[in-house]
C-alpha cells in the first residue's frame, strides 16, 4: 500500500482469528493498492439506461411469474404494488414434495430435498435499485422478508432459513431487476453451526455475547437508533461491512416496524457508501440470523446480524484451499474510509421518480 497524505501508513502482514466464524484472515496491504484506489472494474451497469428486453419481474408482467406468495401495496389499488413476494421459477429445493419421503436418512448423509426458495421483487420498476428506495421503502422490503420467514417458520421440517440479496452478474445475479432471495432450508447449514458453538464458548468464558459488545471506535461507520454498522475486525473480504442491532436479538425475524424502517435507512446508507466509494460495484447481502429450533443454551450467545460484501475480486487457490481469506485492507481503514465517504440524502428524489413512474 503505497503512502500518500490522506491514506494510513504502510503496514505489515497480520493474521487476525474471526472469532464469530471461527477463522482466520491474512490482512496484507501489499497486495492491493492504497485503499482509496480499490474500486470496483466491473460496476453494476447504469439502472437508468433505457431497458432493451423484456423483464418477467417488471410491473405488468406478472404473468411471466412463478404464483405469488404475497404482494405489498395500498388497499386502494392492489394493481399498484410496490413489493412481490413469489415462489422462485427454477427453485433449489422443492415446496412439493413431503420432508418425510424417501430418501430422508440423515445418519445416513442424505435427506430428501424439501424446502422453500422464493424471491422478494423489491420495486416494481426497472430502473430502480433497492438503495434508490426511500429508507422506509427498504423497511418495507424488510418487513416482506420477516413476514415470509415467519409463515415459513411454521413448517417443522424447515431449519433455518437464509434471506440474501445478490446484485450484479459477479455478484452471482441472473436478473438484473432488483431483487432478494430467501432459502429455507431442512438442515442447519455447518456455517451457522460453527458460528453458533464459537460465540457461545465466547460467552462461556467472558459472560458476555461478542455482537452485543461495543465495537473499537476505529471499526464504527455509523449509529443509528436501532444499529451498528462496522467493518468486522477480522473482515474476510475488502470494504465488508455488517449491521448489527444495538440490543441483543437472536432472531432476525423479531424486527419489528420501528427497527425495519432504522435497518432500512443505515442499509441504504451503507449501500449508498459502498456504491460512491467502490465504484457501484457487484455485492452480496445476507441475513444471518439462528436456527428456528434453537436450543435454550444459545440463547444468550446467539446474535444476529446482517453482512455486506461487496464483490471486488474473487476467491481463488489459497483462499479455497485453507479457507483463510487475503484481505489487502486492513478493516480500520476501510472504516475510516466508509465513515468519511459523503453520500447525498436521495429520499427526496426518489419520491418523484416513483410519483412519474405511477
Ligand atoms: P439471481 O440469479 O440471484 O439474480 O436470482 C434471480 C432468481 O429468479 C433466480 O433464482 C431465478 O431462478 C429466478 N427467476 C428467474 N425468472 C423467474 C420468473 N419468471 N419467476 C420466478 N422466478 C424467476
Ligand atoms: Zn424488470
Ligand atoms: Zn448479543
């Protein structure tokens, strides 16, 4: 990392132990550029540029949908909707079949494919992406996604459930129309397991759960009411950032409107940060909340949080090897970096793109 006046000094290589996730991470700035030069090569193309095929999430192609689960919209006009939940066209796993039938043998490593995969279409315009939404039009995406995962969590066979959003080909999108995903699934992924047993041996030998403690100052973007947003102390990718809510709260899906339209604002704002910083850049988010079935020993351990990744280059040899990720930013100056970032309010806006579009 080459030394400038406004960028921090060189530093050298350090290993820092994710102890949420139970890894470990090689910060090395000589891999990469100073900070500042870290933007995106293959942004996200301009949302505003006229449409040139024909979108099946596009209001008014409803038809070309797998069946709706739900809609959000005003009681006056149901035509006039602003989110859609629906049931995913090529899902990975089937709603159809019964969790019990054959083969369902988890001692003996195969279970049958039951689960749900459904897709949240965040706006029903084309050009509009989900950080161009008013903070509270986010909310309302939030909202969508909690009510879904409630009416999913009545199923005994489903045990977890991953919301996730991904934006831009590299990024993993087939659909360029803004939208999110949720998978629902009939194991607890061994990701989330792992996470569960390190912060409960966290806790076991301080008293104390890791999210709720307050972050270093120098890992801090942004307060609001309800969250914390920072780039984790041992980042596994460049310019990561999580969301974490201020009180502790095991289950994503125990927001309530208050808390959804604040996730909804400091998500806009860092999707906003990253787009201005990075170079509107391909990104991933997900929710990563516990399982339904939660034993009562992981109560206090178990936190949710909401995780950033913006896509900005890609994993390869090492990283797939050993699961250590190179990270060429150290996470302070990725803060500091986010922290400073200037993005205008564009609520106001956006409010007449939508009144033009209706
Ligand atoms: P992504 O690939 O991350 O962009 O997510 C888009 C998802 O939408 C994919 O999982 C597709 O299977 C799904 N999909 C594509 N076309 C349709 C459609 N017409 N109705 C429902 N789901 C669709
Ligand atoms: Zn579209
Ligand atoms: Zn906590």
């Amino acid at each position: 990392m080459a030394a400038s006046n406004s960028s921090p000094s060189p530093r050298n290589p350090e290993l820092r132990n994710d102890k949420i996730n139970n890894k470990w991470i090689i910060f090395s700035p000589a891999r990469s550029k100073r900070p500042s030069d870290f933007k995106s090569k293959s942004p996200v193309s301009d949302p505003t540029q006229p449409q040139t095929h024909v979108c099946p999430f596009c209001i008014g192609h409803e038809h070309e949908c797998a069946p709706e689960i739900f809609r959000v919209c005003d009681d006056s006009d149901p035509n006039r909707w602003r989110i859609r939940v629906i049931q995913n066209l090529y899902p990975a796993l089937s709603r159809d079949i019964n969790p019990h039938d054959p083969p369902d043998s988890l001692e003996c490593g195969v279970i049958t494919g039951f689960g749900f995969h459904d897709v949240v279409i965040e706006s029903p315009t084309h050009p509009i992406h989900l950080s161009d939404l008013p903070g509270s039009g986010v909310g309302e995406v939030v909202m969508a996604y909690k009510k879904r995962v409630l009416q999913i969590a009545a199923f005994d066979s489903v045990k977890y459930v991953q919301v996730f959003k991904n934006h831009g080909a590299s990024a993993g999108a087939s659909m360029s129309h803004s939208h999110s995903q949720i998978i629902a699934l009939p194991i607890v992924p061994p990701s989330v397991s792992s996470r569960l047993k390190a912060t409960k041996e966290y806790f076991e030998k301080t008293g104390r759960c890791i999210l709720c403690e307050a972050p270093q100052k120098e890992l801090l973007i942004h307060e609001s009411k309800h969250f914390l947003s920072v780039v984790p102390y041992a980042a596994s990718y460049a310019f990561e950032m999580w969301i974490i809510p201020r009180q502790h709260s095991i289950h994503f899906h125990d927001i309530d409107k208050d808390k959804a339209d604040d996730l909804g604002s400091i998500l806009k704002l860092m999707l906003k940060k990253m787009a201005s910083q990075l170079n509107y850049p391909p990104y991933n988010f997900m929710i990563h909340t516990s399982p339904l079935h939660l034993d009562n020993s992981y109560l206090s351990s178990s936190h949710w949080f909401l995780q950033i990744v913006p896509q900005l280059s890609v994993l390869a040899g090492f990283e797939i090897a050993t699961e250590c990720h190179i990270n060429p930013v150290f996470p302070e100056d990725a803060a500091m970096i986010l922290r400073e970032v200037h993005v205008e309010d564009t609520d106001n806006i956006l409010r007449e793109i939508h009144v033009e579009d209706g």
